[in-house]
C-alpha cells in the first residue's frame, strides 16, 4: 500500500513471523487472560509502533470495571482492547461487553481479541448505540508482504493513526459492501442506465423502471441485500447520496414516476405517428 512508510512494513516483516510463534506457543500451551494481555500488550509496542509503557494502559478504569487495554495518544483515548483468553472462542457476549466499555467512556473504536482472532469496531453513538464490524482478521495466518494484511495492520498502528487510516478504511468499508452495491443498483439512475441498454438490446420496445427493479429486487439480487437492518442502513445512504448531488430519490416498486426525456421523446414520436397515419387516411 503506497501511504505505508517502507520502514514501517519493514517493522511488518520483521515481528509479524516472531509474535506468530509466539501465538502459537501460547495457543498450544493455553494460557490464561493474563498472559494473553501480556502477548497483546507487546504486539502493540513492537508491532504497531506504541510506547507501551506511556501509551498503553493496562486494566483501564471505566465506571467501577475495567478494560483490559487502552491505547491513549495525546491525552486521548483511540482504541479500547478486550482481550480474552487465547483458547477461548469470540462470542457476541464478549463483542457487547467490549462495545459497553466504549458507548460507557465514549470510545468509538473498540478492539476485541483472544490474541489469534482480531476484530475491530467503530460505534455510532446513535439512539440507540449502534456498532460496526470494520475489520476481521487471523493473526496466524498474517503474511506481512501481503497489501491487503498491511493494509489491517496499519489501521491498528500509530502511524496509521496520525495518517487517518482507519477513518478512511472505515469510509471504504461502508461504501465498498453488497449491501450498498445493491441498493445502488436500485437506484434509479442505474436502473434508467439498464432500461435504455435493455431498449437497445429488444430493437426499440418499451421498458418500464418499475418492472425491471422488481425483477432485479426479486429475481437477480439476494433476499439479505434488500432487507434487513443492514440493507435498510445502505438505502437510506444511497437515497441521501443522490438527494444530495442530484436530486434524484430512489423509487420503489410500482410508485408513479415522471417521465424520463427518454420517454416524452417516445411519447412524441408516437404522438407524431399516429397523426402522419390519421393525415394518410384522410387523404
């Protein structure tokens, strides 16, 4: 990845192969929390570049409990990390528990891990408070050259931090998914992109929006893409989106639409056509 300082995927190259080893012993020993944190704890100092002893905290105060790390940069508090035991598997329980730390201190980003499986969270401190899963990944199966692992790795690191990285890869995220990808299919605009090649392709005859966007809705995209919480939270960005920079909003299904150019160019035509054949009976 070209924002990524040569040095930095040096340090990559050099701890990833050493902190893996390191994993796996501890995995195959299955050492308790504690000694988890310890191996966590290091990975943030020797991997992604942290002074653990200024800017890692352990067991970090929040309302009467405690965190098991905060990453603290400037007096402000970046990431919260919850870590379980390496032999133990991430439930949702653990991943509610973390995400109660950070809506609790007003941390947006949360790091839940048992030292193999890492997943990165961002809140959105809506009503109520919702979450999402930026990032997942194995840290045993990391190869350090790889663009898309460094890419992971220099999220959670402090020279991403200064760089935004996470904020951007975040944006990319949210609009890089099925769920938008589908609903901008469903957009009008897209859809009317469809309508004009499907009118190319059948010689001239006439195709309404509405009947292509229930065929795609039903028939091309699936069922998850266009329902749910997820699917719902991609529309509402789509429509905005196009409200925004042109004013266009997404029609549903068999909602009256007004007519295209495209279309009162037809209407005209045939308009003209009729009264060419009416003029010829006459005459």
């Amino acid at each position: 990845m070209s924002n990524i300082q040569k040095k930095v995927i040096e340090r990559y190259i050099k701890t990833i192969p050493r902190f893996q080893k390191v994993l796996q012993t501890a995995k195959d020993r299955d050492v308790n929390e504690a000694d988890t944190v310890s191996v966590i704890n290091d990975i943030f100092g020797e991997v992604f570049g942290y002074d653990k002893y200024i800017e890692v905290t352990s067991e970090f105060a929040i309302r009467g409990t405690y965190c098991d790390l905060a990453i603290k940069v400037e007096d402000k508090v970046q990431f919260l990390i919850e870590v379980k035991a390496i032999g133990i598997e991430l439930k949702d329980i653990h991943m509610r528990q973390a995400i109660d730390y950070g809506a609790n201190h007003g941390v947006q980003w949360i790091v839940l891990t048992n030292g193999l499986d890492w997943r990165v969270y961002r809140l959105r401190f809506e009503q109520p408070i919702n979450v999402d899963l930026v990032c997942k990944f194995d840290f045993l199966a990391l190869n350090a050259k790889d663009e898309k692992d460094q890419e992971y790795l220099f999220m959670l690191s402090k020279k991403g931090l200064i760089k935004k990285m996470r904020d951007d890869y975040y944006e990319k995220v949210q609009s890089v998914n099925r769920y938008v990808i589908g609903n901008l299919i469903l957009a009008e605009p897209v859809l009317d992109i469809v309508r004009r090649e499907l009118k190319k392709l059948s010689n001239g005859i006439k195709i309404d929006i509405a009947e292509i966007e229930e065929i795609v809705r039903a028939e091309v995209l699936k069922r998850e893409i266009v329902e749910g919480e997820q699917a719902d939270a991609a529309q509402a960005r789509v429509s905005k989106f196009y409200r925004k920079g042109t004013g266009t909003r997404r029609r549903r299904v068999n909602e009256p639409k007004e007519p295209s150019e495209a279309d009162m160019e037809e209407s005209a035509t045939e308009h003209l056509s009729r009264r060419v054949e009416q003029e010829d009976r006459i005459i």
